[in-house]
C-alpha cells in the first residue's frame, strides 16, 4: 500500500438509501473522473473550478450507470489535502457496486479504514489528535462526549500541547548549547526561568491528567449498578428509567439472574444502566452466578444506586457496601413510595442521609432521580469550554511526559550536569510530541485508523 495513491470508498452506509456519496482522493482523482463522467453541459471537470458541483451521468463505456451530482475539490484546499470527488449517486446497493466497481477498473485503489484521515494528517490539514477526534465525533452518542470530540477536532486540545512543547523546545535548545561550550561552563538556559517553566508545564499536564477521569466516563456513558434484595423493585425501576419493558418484572423472588444493561441521555449526558440480580443467600447454582456477577459489575460501575422497599430493609447490605466501595458514590433509594406511611418516610429520612424516595412502578420521582444523577457529575469543566481529555492513548502520553518532567525537576534540585538533563527534556518533548504526531512510528498510524470506518 502507497500513501500516493489515488483511494476511493463509499463514504456513506452500506445498504439501501435516497443517497449515497463515493468519495475518491489523489493526485488521479479528476483524471479519472473525466473518464467516467459526462456532465449535462459538457463540462470537463479538469476544467472546473475547487467547491463546484456538476450534474451528469456515470457512463461506462455507452452504458449509463446512473445521474448523479458531482462535487469537485481541488488541493490543497479540501479534506485530505488532495484532489477530491465526491459522488452523489442513487443509494441503490447495485448502483453503488457498479460505480465503484468502474472506478476500480480505472486505477483507483480500494481505501482502507480511515484512509483519507490519514491523508489528511499526512498532508498537514490536522494533527493526530484531530484525526482522532474525527473518529470520536462520527461515534458520539451524546451532547457531551459531542461537545468534546468537537472541541478537540477544533485544535482546542492540540494548540495547549504545542503552545507547551514549544517553549520546553525553547529552553531545551539553549540546553543542548550548554553542551558545545562544556568546556568553558557556561549557561545559557536561565535555571530559575526553567523552573517555573516545568513547575507551569507540571501544573497544566495534572489538570489535563486529572480531566481523564470525566472525559473517559461522558465518552463512554457512565455505568451505573442499580443494587438491592430481590423484589425491591430494581427491574421496575430500570424500565422506568427508560421508559421501555427491557427488564422482566416479576413478584416472585429471583427472577433477575443475569444483569441487564440499557443507556440513555440526561441533559446530554449518556447513563449506562445496569440492572443486577438481588444480592441474598441462595442455593440455587444459576441464581448464585447472577449475583457473583453482580459484584462484578458494581467494581466497573462509578455510581451505585442502592434499592430497598420501607423501613425493614437489609442495615448491613448498605454498611457491607458502603465498606466494601469507599471510593463509588452509593445514592440510596427507597422504592414503592405509595406504601409508606409518613411516620415511615421519616424514619427513614432520620436513618438515611439524602436518602431519595420513588414509586418506580407509579414513575414517581423518575425527575428527581435523573435530575440527581446529572447533578452527581461534575461537567463545569465541560461548560467552561476547558480541555477535556477523554483518549486513553492522550492519557498515557500525558502520564509519561509528566514523569520525565518531574525528573528534569529533580536533575535540576541536585544540579545535575546539562547532558543528563537534556536526556529526560528530550523524552518529555517525545511523549508531548505523540499526541499531537509530531512523532510517530507507522505501528501507531496503522493501530489509530485501524479504528476509522472505511469512507473516512
């Protein structure tokens, strides 16, 4: 595989559709579109100007394929930084075959996954990071793992590395100067100026460190393990929290014996729901697999909505996790509200801190609950238009740029020579630079848009 050559894919799903846009790239792309296409005017689209659209027909040989529109973008004014057409044909499964299959014959070459990204960040049109984003932004299911992959696809992310990397670059040069003069023992790199640069640059890869854990949840929906005794109610509440019968609600004790998960969006955000079977002692074998898959899911979960049903609830169930997990946010629930007496309300509420009270079969307090659940998340960071980091691959960067840039802190704490110094400078620069790809090796670009859809 080249990256020179000239890539066609379908840019749209597969199957039947009112449209579907085959995309073609390279230095060939009009060339070989001249060959298949006949505009209604006459027009040769070597001709054309960039961002222009022109109607006509496929043709192969004197068989019509189909009438389709054809936009024209020269480079390195488009996507990918090349010459580009974009065809819109008829969403026909056979059409988009026979089209495709024209082009093929022409010299074209099939695109793998995530090609004309790659082309993009080749050319210079983005960053690796952008380029990631791309792929976030077309599997954003929510307003907020949207607004991040947006935000990074924007170059929000990018221009804070760079604008980092730049003046440690600065001051590694004057530390490589260092070692031309070793001899006479000079310095050109001001120490205190140094300092507070890597005491700048440590405070500002924490913060994106930090961000990791939030923009790692809204990207994947945060789970959330809905818990209790058999027959509280926790399938029903499921169901009512997603407005569906996705869980089987039964009055006989048990009947959830594997765990049941289902997402949707509150403000914007996505929840990912899991329904567990009742926690209790049982000897019955598929009953008791259920509930040791339970516990599984409560240690990948980040919320725990623990259920019960009145007064005489299970004490030390709640106490055994509240132990077990000091580090999961446990919200109390007391189901089946129209049951309770309001002697038993405050009971409950004197016992039970925030404790919250719902009829999930009668759906009331869903709104409080959700609304609770959102408040639960801090996203200030999200609204404030701040870098969030939500790629694992960003985070590992960002851990071991951060490591070697509290070594550097501590070379200079002990005086350390110019050419030990600028060994760990130079490793900082490194994993700062593989984010934004201004370092890569080809295993990381083949393992990146290995994960691209085709037509992207």
């Amino acid at each position: 595989m080249s990256y020179e050559d000239t890539i066609v894919a379908l840019a749209t799903p597969s199957g039947t559709g009112a449209i579907s846009i085959i995309r073609i790239s390279g230095k060939d792309a009009i060339v070989i579109g001249d060959q298949i296409f006949k505009s209604v005017r006459g027009k040769k689209l070597g001709l054309q100007k960039s961002h222009t659209i022109h109607l006509g027909h496929i043709i192969d040989g004197k068989k019509v394929l189909d009438e389709v529109l054809v936009s024209v973008f020269r480079g390195p004014n488009s996507y990918t930084g090349e010459n580009v057409l974009e065809i819109s044909c008829h969403g026909s499964p056979y059409i988009q075959q026979q089209v495709l299959q024209l082009i093929l014959r022409k010299g074209c070459r099939a695109a793998s996954a995530g090609e004309f990204t790659l082309k993009a960040f080749l050319n210079g049109k983005m960053d690796l990071s952008q380029a990631e984003a791309v792929a976030d932004l077309i599997a954003s299911d929510s307003a907020a793992s949207h607004e991040i992959a947006l935000n990074q696809m924007r170059g929000g992310f990018s221009s804070e590395i760079e604008s980092l990397r730049e003046e440690l670059l600065n001051f590694a040069s004057l530390i490589e100067l260092e070692l031309d003069f070793s001899q006479e023992d000079v310095e050109f790199a001001n120490r205190e100026q140094f300092n507070e640069l890597l005491s700048r640059i440590s405070a500002v890869l924490k913060k994106l460190i930090d961000s990791f854990a939030l923009g790692n949840v809204l990207k994947h929906g945060i789970p959330v393990a809905i818990v209790g005794q058999p027959n509280v109610g926790k399938s029903t509440l499921l169901n009512a929290l997603l407005n569906e019968d996705r869980a089987i609600v039964s009055s006989i004790a048990g009947t959830t014996r594997d765990t049941v998960e289902d997402s949707i969006s509150i403000q914007g955000v996505n929840f990912r729901f899991i329904d567990t079977a009742g926690i209790r002692s049982t000897r019955d074998e598929v009953e008791q697999i259920g509930i040791e898959r339970t516990f599984s899911k409560i240690e990948q979960a980040k919320l725990i909505i623990f259920l019960f049903d009145g007064p005489d609830f299970d004490r030390e169930q709640l106490n055994n996790l509240k132990d077990q997990y000091p580090n999961k946010r446990i919200l109390p629930i007391c189901n089946k509200l129209d049951r309770l007496t309001k002697k038993q309300i405050h009971d409950i509420e004197e016992e039970i801190q925030n404790v919250l009270f719902i009829s999930a079969k009668n759906g009331t307090g869903i709104d409080t609950l959700q609304e609770t659940l959102f408040g639960l998340v801090d996203t200030g960071a999200l609204s404030g238009d701040e870098t969030i980091v939500s790629n694992s691959r960003h985070y590992d960067a960002l851990l071991k740029a951060l490591e070697e840039i509290q070594k550097v802190k501590e070379g200079m704490d002990i005086e350390i020579s110019s050419d030990l110094l600028a060994i760990d400078i130079r490793q900082a620069l490194f994993h700062l630079g593989e984010i934004t790809g201004s370092v890569t090796t080809d295993d990381l670009l083949g393992n990146i848009f290995s994960n691209f859809c085709i037509g992207k």
